[in-house]
C-alpha cells in the first residue's frame, strides 16, 4: 500500500488560512528546531513547523499534515519582520520614564545620548551570540500562529539546544491560553541580572587595568609629535595595509586603496587618523605606534587615537560610565515591564544580557575613554572641510560624529567599505526613527557613500533619507574592475571549483560534510579546490576526500578568482559578491545555527544559497544545465577607475 507523505504549502502573502481550513479547526502545533526528531507520532500534529537542517524526507504517515519550513517562511514574509523588528526597537527608545522618552533619559551630554550605543540599537547580528536571529525566529512562529484565528490547542516544541526558545514560547503559550508541551530537556532561565551586572563591572575594570599597563608600555615606543595640518582627515581602523611598505614610510591601504593617490594629485592635504584593533598583523599598541612614527618619517601626518588619555578624561570617562548604570537602573525594569504586559512573544529573555553588557560592560567604558579621546584631538586641529570614515555602524561612530560636530567642523561622510546585507540591522533603523525630532539625538553622518546600487537600494528599503545617500566607486574592491567578465561556461572543459573556507570551523566541517554527502554529479564533472582562510589555518587533512581529488589553492584571493567556474562558501562569506561580480556561479551554504540568510547576494538571480544535500545537488545539476545570465557590469559594485563618483563628491563638498 503507498504511503501518504505530508502535504507541503507554500506561504504567500494572502496567508495560508485557506490551507489551514482544509484541516481540523482545533489546530495541532509541532514546532521542530532540531535534527534529533525520528520518533515523533507526525501524525498526531495537524501543522508541523520545521527549520531547515530538520530532514522531513521519507517521513510518512496515516494522514496528511501542513509543513511550514520556517527559512522559506522567514525569507518571504522577510520586510514585514524585518520592519516589526525595527518597529520593536523603536518603541522601546520612546518608553517614557516620567516625562522623558528612555532616549531622553540616557542622555550623556548636549546632543548624544546612550541609547544609540545600546545593544537595542547596535543590533551587531555578528556579535550577539544569534540574539536577532532567534528573535525574528519567534516573531515568525508567533506571526503563523496568529494567522491562525485563535484555532489552536496546543503547540508541542522540540528544541534540545535553546532552552530560552522552550521558556519564553512557554510563557507566551500560558498567555494566550495555549496548551505548551515540550519535548526535549526544558530547564527554567534564571534571571541572572544581578550576575550579568557583576559580571561586567569587574570586567571592565579589568579590561581597563590591560588598556593602561599596554599604553603604558608602548611609551617605550617615543610618540611622534604630529601637526596635523591637513584639511581633509580620514578616520579608519589600523588594519588592511600593507605593513612593510608603512615601515618604509609608504602607507598603502586596502580601505582607501586609489583614493589616497587620487586625492594627492589634487593636492587634498589630508590628516589620517587611526583606530587601535589588535589583529594578525598589529598585535599590541607598542607595534601600532612602531608604525606610525615610521608613517610619520615622510611628513605625512598620521595618529593613533587610542592613546593613553590625560587622567582628567579618564576621571570624566569614569563618571560617565557611572552616571549610565545609576540611570540604567531605572530603564531596565521599565523596559522589561513593558514587554511582559503584551501578550506577543515576549524577546527580553534573549535580549537581557546584551543589554546589561552594552551598559556594564568593558566596551561601555573603553567607548566613553575614545569619546575623551575624540575631542581632545578634535579641538586641537584646525576646522576641517570634510571627515571621511569607514564605518560599520559601530558605537564609535556614532561618538565620532558627535565629536566632530560639537568642535566645529563640517561635512562628515560615512563610507560602508565591505558589502550591506539585507539582514545585517546595523546598518537599518525603523522608517519612524529617520524622523525623530532632535531632542532624541540621533545623528546621522552628513552623508552616507555607498559602494554601488546594491547597497543603495538595500538602505533606501529601510527609508534611509535619499538625500543623505550618494554612490561612489568601491575602494575595495577596484581590483575586480581588472578582470574580465564571464559571460558563459564551457562544458566541453572540466570545471573548476573552488571552496573558500569560513572563519567558523563548524561552517567549514558542515560544508565539507554537504559536500561528500552525494557524488553523483561533482566527481565526474567538477574538479575541486581548498582556499584557506587567510586568518584562520585549519590543518585539516584535505586527502580523507580522495574521491574528490581536492587541491588547494594558495594564491591570494584576488589572483585566482577568475580562473575557477564555481565558488563555494558561507552565506557569511564576502568572497562570493566578488565572485558574482566576475561572473562566476556561486553556492553558498546557510548557516545552520541561524535563522537568516545572511548571505549578501540575497536576492540575486547568478547564485544559489543551500540549507543541506539535497539543495546543494539541485544547484549543481541548475549551474550544469544553465548558462549563467550575461550580468550588468556595475549592478553591484561602483568600479569607474577614475574616481568620477569620488570627485564629484569632494567638488561639492
């Protein structure tokens, strides 16, 4: 006898209720977050929602159920989460603490308020340990689950990894009078606040006791006595250059790349100022300024702003950081009151610990210190036409502009220097939040330059002033104006594909895995390649897949990109928009452990982003059956070699 498999729905924007009616009224829930499934009764549930990465193959059973994959839920129905997000944020900063907004009430100075630097408003998806993503996870649950018209009895969860999923579906469930049932090793979450605030005092102090001792130690390194003459000052992170050329006094940046000769020829005097992130390269401050004295040797003007500050900034820097958690005090337990009166999903338990850290924390007090730091160097050079900085929404930033303006000088453009994804909510606030009165103090940079439409277009979905956009060419990526375009493959010639290995180990074992899962097309067809990660060595032993044959790569990116076919790599990956630029097919593996795809040619028709085996063949078997599309050749990226974008911008300014 055949076996009746389940039914599976595609959601679209009219809302599945005419499917849903076509079960009992009294709906059954499973929710699955796991692999570890097997030997669930599947047909006791009327809807199963699944993630991906839970295999539903083969399941089978006396009658026919919905199934929602959860990803595909949230990649269609993303704007509007995306926007109820942002909204919930929002909200959150205009809570009133008697007659002052949380915003109002966080203010640390004329013009600059707390709030901003908050994990609420940072939204860092990288950085958060999957706090957003778990959160637009819940959100979507909750958004299936209403659509439902109150027709549920009873949800039955199985997620063995995230018991705060289990507890606050839990108490969302008991709200709406929902029968909770979970499945798997559910434990109640302490609420740890006072713990977290501990915690991260301590920490601070500590970290501040290492910031101390370390600039202490570089004054073995003399600090050169820079005037910073310039008229134009450019801000950047002491990273991606190249370090023999700056030891012989030449300074040749990846971030600004042909801007700095281009501003040279028309005669731009600029001051360069730095950030100190120790990295493979710049390991301790001492080495830092190493560089910048030899920078310095031939007359250029370069400073490294996080110095050791004058005790009279470290005293008002500790004030500061003090007078925050005294006011956070009465911020939290407002916040955390609002969001339990609601009967929606209730998101402080994910957000609780990133919050107190972004007050507590060592990053709160280091900040405040760059702030000090900030004006000090701000009001000694004189009025600067135009600041130009690499940004990546990041707390100083937002600092940076404050400082900038409060000392009198005039434009300043921020310039996203890498990709801006869809999903990465640094980069987007709610459409209301553009257009909150100046008493809140959001400041924005005079402008943003983009680096092509992409990234324009994402900025202008999230209501983005027009105004404050202006597109220029991609510093980063001028390189790639070198290379010719693929307009077709070749299928007489074996193909060649490159994997680029992830910083994550896990990501990294995960595609090797999906990758040695089927060989039916991949051995005969494809001849396969390893790109190490540059910062990142794995030694794994590539010769365990010899079926495959796989060789590695060991040119730089940059040099080899264009004599592969395929690229294979995270949906984290950035090498894959340089890929797709060239016009190479790119499959990117999604993270299992978010619900995201973060992948930044979402969207874009040229690419393939896969959640397990079984997609992965489908995109190989779609590249070998399919010519790629000829590709406009400035669709993503700004790659004009003369700077046209660039000149104009400064001509105006």
């Amino acid at each position: 006898m055949k076996q009746k498999k389940y039914k599976v729905v595609k959601i679209t924007n009219i809302g599945f209720k005419n499917a849903i009616e076509l079960q009992a009224l009294i709906m059954k829930i499973l929710i699955a977050l796991d692999k570890d499934i097997q030997n669930i009764n599947w047909h006791y549930y009327d809807l199963v929602i699944y993630n991906k990465g839970v295999s539903v193959e083969g399941k089978s059973e006396s009658r026919s159920s919905i199934i929602i994959n959860l990803r595909s839920y949230v990649d269609e129905k993303s704007d509007r989460l995306k926007s109820n997000y942002l909204s919930w944020i929002h909200d959150l900063g205009l809570l009133k603490i008697g007659n002052l907004s949380v915003i109002e009430y966080l203010t640390i100075r004329k013009d600059l308020s707390f709030w901003w630097m908050s994990s609420f408003s940072q939204k860092n998806i990288f950085a958060n340990n999957n706090v957003i993503s778990d959160s637009i996870l819940l959100l979507a649950i909750e958004d299936i689950i209403d659509e439902l018209n109150s027709k549920c009895e009873s949800l039955t969860l199985i997620s063995k990894s995230n018991p705060k999923l289990n507890y606050i579906l839990k108490k969302y469930c008991r709200t709406n009078g929902i029968n909770y049932i979970c499945e798997s090793n559910h434990w109640k979450i302490a609420d740890n606040i006072f713990l977290y605030k501990i915690k991260y005092v301590l920490l601070s102090f500590m970290i501040f006791g290492v910031f101390v001792v370390r600039r202490l130690w570089s004054f073995r390194e003399p600090i050169s006595n820079v005037a910073l003459t310039g008229n134009v000052t450019l801000i950047d992170v002491l990273v991606h250059f190249d370090i023999k050329k700056a030891f012989s006094g030449e300074y040749e940046s990846y971030y600004w790349t042909k801007l700095l000769p281009f501003l040279n020829v028309k005669k731009y005097k600029i001051n360069h100022l730095h950030l100190f992130y120790k990295s493979k390269g710049v390991k301790s401050v001492l080495f830092a300024q190493r560089i910048i004295n030899n920078l310095n040797i031939k007359s250029q003007k370069h400073l490294l702003i996080d110095k050791l500050p004058t005790m009279r900034n470290i005293i008002s820097a500790f004030k500061l950081y003090v007078e925050n958690i005294k006011r956070s005090k009465r911020v939290t337990p407002i916040i955390k009151e609002y969001l339990a009166q609601k009967d929606k999903i209730n998101l402080w338990e994910l957000h609780k610990q990133s919050w107190i850290e972004s007050i507590y924390g060592p990053n709160s007090l280091m900040e405040l210190i760059r702030l000090h730091n900030f004006d000090e160097i701000f009001a000694r050079i004189k009025c600067q036409a135009i600041g130009v900085y690499i940004s990546e929404n990041q707390p100083w930033e937002y600092l940076l502009i404050n400082s900038w303006k409060r000392n009198g000088h005039q434009k300043i453009v921020s310039v996203p220097h890498a990709v801006i994804r869809y999903w990465d909510m640094r980069y987007y606030y709610s459409y209301n939040t553009y257009k909150l009165e100046s008493k809140y103090c959001f400041q924005l940079p005079d402008f943003c330059a983009v680096n092509g439409p992409y990234a324009k277009n994402n900025l202008l979905s999230s209501g983005y002033p027009v105004e404050k956009i202006v597109e220029v060419e991609a510093l980063r990526y001028m390189y790639l104006s070198k290379i010719k375009e693929k307009s077709h493959i070749c299928i007489n010639k074996s193909l060649k594909a490159l994997i680029c290995e992830d910083i994550d180990p896990i990501e990294n074992d995960r595609i090797l895995k999906i990758l040695g899962t089927h060989d039916k097309y991949k051995c005969e067809l494809i001849e396969f390649f390893y790109k190490e990660h540059p910062a990142f060595r794995s030694h794994r032993n590539y010769k365990n897949f010899a079926k495959f044959n796989i060789k590695i790569e060991n040119r730089i990116i940059s040099d080899c990109l264009q004599d592969y076919d395929l690229i294979i790599c995270s949906d984290k990956s950035t090498i894959a928009v340089e890929a797709f630029v060239i016009g190479n097919y790119v499959i990117q593996v999604l993270n299992q452990r978010s619900i995201l795809n973060l992948s930044p040619l979402r969207g874009l028709e040229g690419c393939a982003s896969v959640g397990d085996e079984f997609e992965f063949d489908k995109a190989i078997i779609h590249y070998l059956n399919n010519k790629p599309q000829q590709r406009l050749s400035n669709f993503y990226f700004n790659k004009s070699v003369n700077l046209k974008r660039w000149s104009l911008l400064f001509a105006q300014i």
